[in-house]
C-alpha cells in the first residue's frame, strides 16, 4: 500500500510514525515511573492525606522524574538535530 505513495507522502508518514512511536516511548516511561515512584513512596494504606516520608519521597521522586524527562527531550532533540 505504501508503494502507491509519492516520495514526499511517505517521508511525511515516516516522520509521523517517528513522533507517535517517540510519544508512545515517553508515555510508556511516565507510566513506568509514575508506578515505580508510587511503590517506592507510598507505604501506607491511601487516606486523604501522605505521610511526611511518603509526601518528601515522592517529591524526590518527582523531582529525579523530572530531570529524566529532560533528559530524554534533550537526547531526542539531539539526535533530530
């Protein structure tokens, strides 16, 4: 099916293919994360409320999260660059 396509169509495919697949990527490592940060942290039986050590280590978490998301978008951009 592709065949039928001019050059420009499927360079404009492909690069869609690269962004949703570098999507999925990165919402598969939020997801990872988000649940490796939540068993990590939180200790107790979920109330309305974290504790001081669950709140403190899933701000640390978070924080670590974040600066592996930038990371990423960095490399990413790197590389397209």
């Amino acid at each position: 099916m592709a065949d039928n396509f001019d050059e420009a169509t499927k360079k404009e495919l492909s690069a869609f293919l690269e962004k949703e697949q570098t999507q999925a990527k990165l919402h598969s490592t939020v997801h990872n994360l988000t649940t490796m940060c939540w068993d990590k942290c939180v200790t107790s039986t979920p109330s309305t409320r974290f504790s001081r050590g669950e709140e403190s280590c899933l701000m640390n978490c978070v924080d670590r999260f974040l600066d592996t998301s930038i990371f990423l978008v960095r490399q990413i951009q790197e590389r397209r660059d």
